[in-house]
C-alpha cells in the first residue's frame, strides 16, 4: 500500500511540474508577442539589445540620364560609433553610370565612393590601423569610427531612387 501510494505522489508532483513548465512556456510566449513593434528592433535582433543600429533613408534622384544627381541626410539626425555595414538598393530606372559618395560629420570624412554602380550590394567600410609613425599596420583594420550625421549624394545616374541602410554601433 505505501509503494502504491509514494508512486502516486510521484506521478502528482510529475503532473503538477509538467503543468508549471508549460504555464512557464504559454507565459513567455505571450509576452514576446505582446512586446511593443518597433521596426528598427524587429528588423534585426541584436537591435533589441542595443548592440546594433539600422536606419534606412531614401535619395530621390532626378535628371537625365547620365546627369541625374540627387543628395539626402540621415534622418536619424547624429549618430556615434562604427559604421560596420552599408546596403544601397537602386531602382531599375537609375542608369549604369550612377555614382554614390557617403559621407559622415562636418568636416566631411568620406566613407566610400561606389561609381559606374546599379547593382544592390551590401559594402563593409574599415579603417587600417596606423602605427606609432603614422605608417599603415600591414592586415589591421576595424569598422569604421564615425561621429555626425550621414549624407548620401548620388550623381551622373538618371531620375530613380536609391535606399540606403546603415548598420552601425558602439
């Protein structure tokens, strides 16, 4: 009769910790879906945790082809870190000789010139290290330190657009 009755207290508490685990489980669950939608967040995780920024703006540009230009600021208004990746999504109606400058701070420190360009692309800028002498640290390079606002300016291209998004972090 007791080994009856210690399996049934064993079977109970089994149940009872079966029933929590999936209260646990329901729980969590809801509230990752309750979460507030934050589009920067939800685009990428490691934005959740504050490691990572993406912002995203568009350039209008007009023109013939050929002679087109067209120039937008980040919205974002400042930003302060490293630039660790760049992507540029052309329009089909942007010509092949389209060139795109993007730029950071006032003075204006170029980040990269992609010329004669209209296939989106992701881009990585980096900085080589220099040594003591100023002299270039031969396979030394780091994300690119940025402080200010970002300005993409687009020219000999054709009326079309042309989204820019910028990860960009501590």
């Amino acid at each position: 009769m007791a080994t009856k009755l210690t399996k049934l207290r064993i079977a109970a508490y089994s149940l009872v910790l079966i029933i929590a685990l999936a209260a646990l489980v329901v729980s969590s669950c809801t509230r990752e879906a309750q979460a507030p939608a934050d589009s920067r967040a939800a685009a990428l995780d490691w934005t959740r945790h504050g490691i990572m920024n993406q912002d995203q703006w568009t350039v209008d540009v007009t023109g013939a082809a050929g002679s087109g230009s067209g120039s937008a600021e980040w919205p974002g208004g400042g930003m302060e870190g490293r630039i660790y990746a760049v992507h540029l999504d052309y329009t089909a109606s942007v010509s092949s000789t389209t060139d795109m400058t993007l730029t950071v701070g006032s003075p204006a420190m170029t980040v990269f010139v992609k010329s004669d360009n209209v296939t989106d692309t992701w881009l990585y800028p980096s900085v080589q290290h220099t040594g003591s002498s100023g002299s270039a640290v031969s396979g030394a390079y780091l994300a690119m330190p940025a402080t200010g606002s970002l300005t993409a300016q687009v020219g000999q291209s054709s009326t079309g657009t042309l989204t820019v998004t910028v990860l960009w972090g501590e």
